[in-house]
C-alpha cells in the first residue's frame, strides 16, 4: 500500500472510531462494583409497589433513546416546562417509569462509591432491562459508559404514533439502522402494559377499523364507549404483567389493540416475523436482545457532550 493511501486509511478509521462510542459491560466494575444488583433491586421494589412499573420503564429507555439517543433528557424537567416529558407524545408516560430510575438512581447514589459517578442514562438502560428480565423476560449485559444529555426541548419530540402504517414506522426505525426484524421484535415490549382508551377509540368509531377482528371490535367498544374516556386503559394481551410472546399471538387473531401493532402482522412485509415469534418465545427474546442493544446505542453522550447529572430530573 502506497503512503498517501495509509493516511487515507488511518483517517477514515479514525473518523470511524470517533463515531463509535466506547461502551462495555465493565464500564463501572471498578467505579460502582455493586451498581447493578442496586439498579435491580430498586426495580424489584418498584414492581412490588406497582405493577405497572416494568411497563412504564420499558417504555420509558424507548422514549429516551428515540429522541435526542439514550441520554436521559427524557427525565429533564427544565422550569420553564419547555422539555421532551411536556411534549403530547409523551403524556401518557407514567409516573411508576419515573419513580422507578430515580429509586434505582438514589439507591445507587446511597453507596458511598458510586455516588454522582453512574450517569441516569445508564440507569435507565438497567432497570429497563431489569424491568423485563423480572417480568419473565429474558435478561442481557447492558453496554454501560452513557454521559447525560445536557438538552431537553419538548420540540425535539417526534415519536412514531399508534395509527402510522408500516412505510412510516419502518422510516422511523430505519434512521436508526434497525432492521424491520429489530421493529417487531421492539414491540413485542407491547407484551407488558396497557393503552389508553385515546389510541383506541379511532379505531372504533365511527367505524370499525378492518383490521380487527369484528367480535374483538366489539368488545374494545365495550370497554371504549365512543364519548372519549382516556382514563381507561386496556391491556395489549392476556398476560399483562409477563413479558412472554402472547402479544404476537394476539396479533395473529386480528386482537391487537393498536393499529400500528396490528399493521405488523396485516401487512405482508412483516407477517412472517410476527408468525416466528409467536410460534417460538424463544426466538423472540433472542431478536428483543439483540434489537434492544441496537436500540440502548443511539445518540450516546461522551463526557465532550454530556455529563454525570446528580439529580436526574435536572441539569447540573
Ligand atoms: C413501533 C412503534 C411504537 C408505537 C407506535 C407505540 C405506541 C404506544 C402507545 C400508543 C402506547 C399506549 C400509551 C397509552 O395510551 O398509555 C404504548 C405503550 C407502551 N409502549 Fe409502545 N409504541 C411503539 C414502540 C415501543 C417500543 C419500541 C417499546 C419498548 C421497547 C414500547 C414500549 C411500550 C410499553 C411497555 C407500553 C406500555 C406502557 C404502560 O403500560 O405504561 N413501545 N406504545
Ligand atoms: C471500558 O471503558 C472504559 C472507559 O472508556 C475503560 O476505562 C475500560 O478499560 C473499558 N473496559 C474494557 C473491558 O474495555
């Protein structure tokens, strides 16, 4: 190889690695040697409470990470309400989500090694992935060594929605580098937890939506009267609080409560995943870690452009 041709080389893989941020699962081995069973015993705890909390954390790492990468600026609360948590995609957030990485944050600060030294983004990561390892899922090493964003705008805010079609959930996917495969697998998360009444009501009226199936519509109409009532929620499937494959199941039968969860299995582009998972649980918790990691890599913060938040609710 010629001369100018290395330095070309050496160029581009340094821009490459300068892209790449430089994770591992022994980031806090010296710095916070006990951090994750603190993590998961505040998410235990937390579950005990509420059941409601391995969901609302789960949900919680996706709206992180899709906006702005996973650096907990979804936890911000900046004073003059202007932050992600204000933005109406994200009000049906819960509260447990919140309670849940702020015990795990505090439980970790109360060790006199760990304190301000583990950053909330990658709280948020653990106990996400705790959430559904205790929930009867599969569990995973977590990449560990996030900076916390420093920025949260409620503008910055464009999450995928319940009524989009395949193409534009596939296109919010996509910018990510995730695979149709790493999509469905992704919301299969739709296994634990519940929808409001608000994402399902266009769905039944006026008219029914084709994609469900009739005895099923009218029963979601049951539940769902057609005066809007956002204060009830029905659960995605059978097993509200497990995190197993039932939600696919429930899909195959025209019985997913939401449109753009139903569309994975309608449109044929994804019908065969869906099929896959349900026949096999195990096939899914193997495309849920995968994609999961994939998913806990976005936009990750270094110490150039983030810092370890000591509150988590606010910038340092
Ligand atoms: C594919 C695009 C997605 C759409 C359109 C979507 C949409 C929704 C909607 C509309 C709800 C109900 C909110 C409510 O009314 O309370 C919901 C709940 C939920 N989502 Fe998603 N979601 C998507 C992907 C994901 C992903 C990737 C995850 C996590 C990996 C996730 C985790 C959850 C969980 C756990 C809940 C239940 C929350 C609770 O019960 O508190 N979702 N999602
Ligand atoms: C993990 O990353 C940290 C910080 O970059 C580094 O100090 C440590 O040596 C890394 N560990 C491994 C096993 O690569």
């Amino acid at each position: 190889m010629k001369k100018p041709q290395l330095v070309l080389l050496a160029s581009f893989l340094a821009i490459l690695c300068s892209g790449t941020t430089a994770l591992n699962e022994t980031y806090y081995a010296n710095i916070c040697p006990n951090l994750e069973s603190l993590v998961q015993g505040a998410v235990r705890g937390m579950m005990s409470t509420t059941n409601i909390a391995a969901a609302a954390t789960l949900r919680l790492f996706f709206h992180d990470c899709f906006v702005q990468g996973c650096d907990a600026s979804i936890l911000i609360e900046n004073p003059n309400g202007d932050d992600e948590r204000h933005n109406f995609d994200n009000q049906f957030l819960r509260a447990a989500g919140y309670n849940t990485v702020l015990a795990a944050k505090a439980a970790v600060d109360a060790d006199p090694q760990c304190t301000n030294k583990v950053s909330c983004a990658d709280i948020i990561a653990l106990a996400a992935r705790d959430a559904v390892f205790l929930s009867g899922g599969p569990t995973w090493k977590v990449e560990l060594g996030r900076f916390d964003g420093k920025v949260s705008t409620a503008s910055s805010v464009d999450l995928p929605g319940a009524s989009e079609n395949y193409d534009r959930l596939m296109s919010r996917f996509s910018v990510h580098n995730l695979t149709p495969t790493d999509m469905v697998a992704l919301s299969g998360a739709h296994t634990l937890g519940a929808t409001s009444c608000f994402h399902v009501n266009p769905r039944l009226y006026p008219t029914i939506d084709t994609t469900l199936d009739p005895g099923f519509a009218s029963q979601l109409q049951g539940q769902c009267p057609a005066a809007l009532n956002a204060n009830i929620f029905i659960f995605f499937d059978n097993t509200v609080v497990t995190f197993d494959n039932d939600f696919f199941k429930q899909l195959q039968q025209k019985k997913g409560v939401l449109y753009s969860d139903e569309i994975l299995y309608v449109d044929s582009r994804s019908q065969g995943i869906v099929d896959k998972f349900a026949a096999n649980q195990a096939d899914f918790f193997t495309a849920f870690v995968d994609a999961m990691k994939k998913l806990s890599r976005i936009g990750v913060k270094t110490a150039a452009d983030g810092e370890i938040r000591k509150d988590c609710s606010f910038t340092n």
